[in-house]
C-alpha cells in the first residue's frame, strides 16, 4: 500500500539568521538540503525535528521558533520511488512538518560524522539559497518553507 511518509523538516538559525544546510552522503551532484527525517508514531512534530537534527549534525543547543501544523508535499519521482521500492519503502513521497530553530551554540558543536552519516558537509548560508541548492523534486517545497519561515527568521530578534 503506498503512502506520504511523515517527516520533520529543520531549519536552524544562528545569530546572524543564516541557515544551516548539509551535503547528502553519497551523492555525486554534491546537493545540499536541510536536516529531515521520519516522525516516529506518537512522536510530535516539534519532538521529531530536534531528535532528527541531533541525530544528523550532533546540535542539540537549540529553541524551537515555529513549527508549521500543516505538511507540506512532495512526491518522489520514478527512479528515486523504484530505489525506495527495492528497500522495502513504499512511499510515494513525503510530508514534511517543518519547524524553524534558533541554534544559540557554537559551530564547533556541529558533527556531521555520526554514528550513521547522512552528511558529508555543513554550510551557513542565507535562507534564499536554499531552494537553488536543493535536489528539483524538492525545489517547490523548498521555496514554501522559505516564504512561510523568511519572515519569522527577519524579525527574530537573539
């Protein structure tokens, strides 16, 4: 039976309002994405994105700013669908509960080589870039996260 995975999508902050994106192991193109990951049953949104982030970068000095209480979706195109197939997931794509953080530590707590890594680098950049950087499948998600959450991360004050 197929269906939309629901995932926590995370976008972290600094003190300069740049936001944190991380390169994908493995993938040749070098695409850059923010932290994400599956909500487990009976886990909140909220929950979710700040276990993800931690399991993903080792952050775990953060505030949750905003959590959005409607997904947003994107379907996954044939050959990434046919790749999950073969491992046994039958998702069509996901739902991505995005929630935006402030991260108020220091960079030098960021590790993306955890126990399993998902990234093989880390960047600060400005949230408009992100959509540019991203896989295209996402590109539209991506530029609704940046709509929705740009504001709040403008007139956050440290």
């Amino acid at each position: 039976m197929s269906y939309y995975r629901k995932c926590a999508g995370v976008v972290v902050f600094n003190h300069d309002k740049k936001v944190l994106v991380c390169a994908r192991v493995g993938n040749r193109d070098n695409q850059w994405q923010f932290p994400q990951g599956g909500i487990m049953k009976k886990e909140k949104n909220e929950a979710a994105a700040v276990r993800e982030l931690f399991e993903e970068t080792s952050i775990r000095s953060v505030k949750v700013v905003k959590t959005l209480t409607e997904p947003l979706r994107y379907s996954f195109p044939g050959s990434v669908r046919r790749r999950m197939l073969r491992r046994g997931i039958d998702s069509l794509g996901q739902d991505m509960f995005w929630s935006l953080l402030y991260f108020y530590g220091d960079d030098s707590e960021i590790n993306v080589q955890t126990k399993q890594p998902e990234f093989k680098a880390w960047e600060w950049i400005d949230i408009d870039e992100a959509p540019e950087r991203i896989i295209y499948f996402k590109k539209d998600v991506y530029r609704q996260v940046v709509e929705l959450f740009k504001p709040v991360l403008d007139g956050f004050t440290c």
